[in-house]
C-alpha cells in the first residue's frame, strides 16, 4: 500500500531563513530558501508562497523535488491537496494529470482528440534545487 503525506506550509518568516542561493549563477530571479529537504519525504507534496505565489513542492518518487505553481490550470484547484503519482500530480477536483519535470498535462491530453488536447494548458513549473538541507525555488524576474 502507497502512503502520500500531505503538508502545508508556510515559508520560515525569520528573514535570516530567506536568502540568495550561495551557487546562483544568474538566470534571472531570486533563488528563495522555502523548507528543510527532510520536510519532504518521497511521494509527498507541501505548498510554499513564493514571491507572493503559491508554489507545489514535490518529491518524486526518484527522490527529485519539483516546483509549479499551486494553482491547477484548469479551474484553479489548489494542487497541494492532490497525490504524486509517478512523477506526476494528481489534481484533487477532476483528477487532471500534470507531469511534474515537464508541466505537460497527461490527462485528459493524452486521451482527448488532437484538437482538444491542444487547449489543455500546462502546468507553470519553477526552477528549484535540493542543497545543503534546504529545498529553495527560484522565483521570476519582476515582469517576467
Ligand atoms: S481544477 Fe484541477 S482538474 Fe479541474
């Protein structure tokens, strides 16, 4: 039996719990630290506010952490309370399908018509890192 963890969270509030990543290399953005790697486990999800936008973290079943935006594309569910299932996330309110290394919507894309399919829209999907114990996301250049 598959047990997902469920977690909600907020960034820490301690400014010195924020910060630039000590490696960013440019790219636009700023890198944000938003939870402790080990909040994570395999298979669960947690929902962080980035730069004012509500952000899915997942860990895959890989053990990789993805970053999206928390809000489903589709009638805006909040994701954090769907299930990881592999590699993807599973929206709560109608079961859409989002591949979390991608933002692809695998269903109901891949099963409508090629015409249908084309107006499922993916899902945003942010740069993020797992280092040094901390989980952070880079959030978008202002105006980007
Ligand atoms: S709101 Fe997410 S699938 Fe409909």
């Amino acid at each position: 039996m598959m047990v997902f963890h469920h977690l909600t969270t907020s960034p820490p509030d301690e400014p010195e719990e924020r910060g630039v990543h000590p490696d960013d290399s440019g790219g636009g953005g700023t890198w944000h630290r938003v939870l402790p790697s080990d909040a994570l486990a395999s298979g669960s999800v947690a929902r962080v506010v980035v730069a004012g936008a509500p952000v899915l973290l997942a860990r895959l079943e890989d053990g990789t952490v993805a970053a999206a935006s928390s809000v489903c594309p589709h009638q805006g569910e909040d994701l954090s309370g769907g299930r990881v299932y592999m590699g993807a996330i599973d929206c709560p309110l109608h079961h859409y399908l989002y591949d979390l290394r991608t933002g692809v919507n695998r269903y109901p894309r891949d099963v409508f018509p090629a015409d249908l399919a084309a107006r499922v829209a993916p899902l945003p999907l942010y740069p993020v890192k797992d280092e040094g114990g901390w989980i952070w996301v880079r959030s978008p250049e202002a105006g980007a």
